[in-house]
C-alpha cells in the first residue's frame, strides 16, 4: 500500500496537497488504521493520477465535480459532465471557423459604403443593430466614436467600417475577449491578415485543448474499469 508522501510524488504534489484531493472527493475515502493515519491504496493513486489528467484537460472545477460523482456512485453524472465539456468545444471550434469565414469574407470585399460622419441611429441601421448595441460595443472600448458640437456621437468610416465587422462577428457568436483582440490588432497594424491571424491563433489553442480534454477522458475511462 502506498505511503502518503508516495503518493504526493506520483502526483508531483505535496502530501498536503493530496490531503486537500482527499477532502475535496478527488480521492475515494480512505479508511484510518488503529494508529489514526489514513490508509491509502491503489485506488487512491489512480484516483491522483486520474484527477491530475481530468484536471488539465476540463479545468479543476469540472474535475471535481467528475470525480465526486464517480466516488458517490453517480456514473452517469460524470460521464453527462463529460459529454459537456466536449460538445463546449465542438461549439467553440464552430464558432471560430464561423468567425474566420466571416472575417475572411469581410476583409475581402468591400465594406457597405461610408459616409464622412454618421450618428448612431444612422449606423444602427447601416449594419442592422440596435443603438443600444452600439452603445454596449463603446462601453467595451471595441467602438470609439467622436462627438459633435451637441455632444452627439458621429462615426467617420474607419468607425463604421469596425462596427460593422463586429457585427459580422457578433453574428457568427464569436465571444467578445476574442473579437477584443481582433479589433485591437486591426487598429494597431490596419493589417486585416493579423488580425485574421488571432482567430487562428485561437483555434489552435482550441485544438491543444482539446487533446488534453481527451486525455482526461481517457484517464478516466481507464480509472472507472479499474473500479469495475
């Protein structure tokens, strides 16, 4: 039977750390011998190994909840646990190829014709929103529009031009953090290839993510035939 600082150095953890695990239903309980000390088995070692894998591949907050329920009985709820954090990936890797396709067409053709100032009803319509959507893209610092004399908002071109390929992102439901980084490097090069190459970025950062989920996957199928 394995030692409790075993354990921590399977897992490259401290032997508190493995406590925590323990606590916290990453580990199976463990029984106590006559001495007081917590017994720890095979078991407990997989549970460790199995616990570290899920957890870099569906986050620790996922991984907690599969591994309580494996260690309550609840098959089935682990298993719907982590169904969903693979179908979170296939959306997510939809919208971006969503996003990259309409970004691609965007930046490849010409935007609807500008004029030199609109207000914000005007591009509203331009780009088929509602104001309040401009207002909540400003709050964001994705849209920066001057004001005139009255202290209405005007939009030049390059402002109409931006709001509307946000728009063509917001409707491929491209996530705000990432359309953020398109918009910023757009701004900062004018170079529309950089800024297609963020959304590659991330999608490759999708694909890593998505090894490492099938990792965890596998490391609990294997834990979950070994419990029979």
């Amino acid at each position: 039977m394995p030692r409790l600082v075993e354990l921590a150095r399977i897992a490259g953890v401290t032997p508190q750390q493995v406590r925590n695990y323990l606590d916290q239903g990453f580990l199976p309980p463990a029984e106590r011998a006559p001495n007081g000390y917590r017994v720890f088995t095979q078991a407990h070692a997989d549970a460790l190994v199995t616990t570290r894998a899920l957890a870099a591949g569906h986050g620790w907050g996922a991984a907690r909840e599969i591994m309580n329920a494996v260690h309550t009985g609840q098959t089935a709820v682990a298993l719907a646990l982590v169904d969903s954090g693979h179908a979170e990936l296939a959306r997510e890797r939809a919208h971006i190829a969503a996003a990259t396709a309409a970004f691609a067409e965007v930046a490849a053709t010409p935007t609807p014709p500008t004029r030199p100032d609109v207000r914000i009803g005007d591009l509203a319509r331009d780009i088929g929103v509602k104001t309040p959507v401009l207002r909540q893209w400003e709050s964001r610092g994705l849209l920066v529009p001057a004001r005139d004399r009255t202290g209405y908002r005007v939009y030049d071109p390059a402002e109409q031009r931006i709001a509307h390929l946000i728009a063509v992102l917001r409707r491929g439901d491209y996530p705000f953090p990432i359309i953020e980084a398109v918009i910023t490097t757009l701004r900062a090069t004018g170079d529309p290839t950089r800024a297609r190459a963020e959304l590659a970025r991330r999608d490759r950062d999708v694909h890593h993510q998505s090894l490492a989920r099938l990792r965890g996957s596998a490391a609990l199928l294997s834990y979950l035939d070994t419990r029979g």
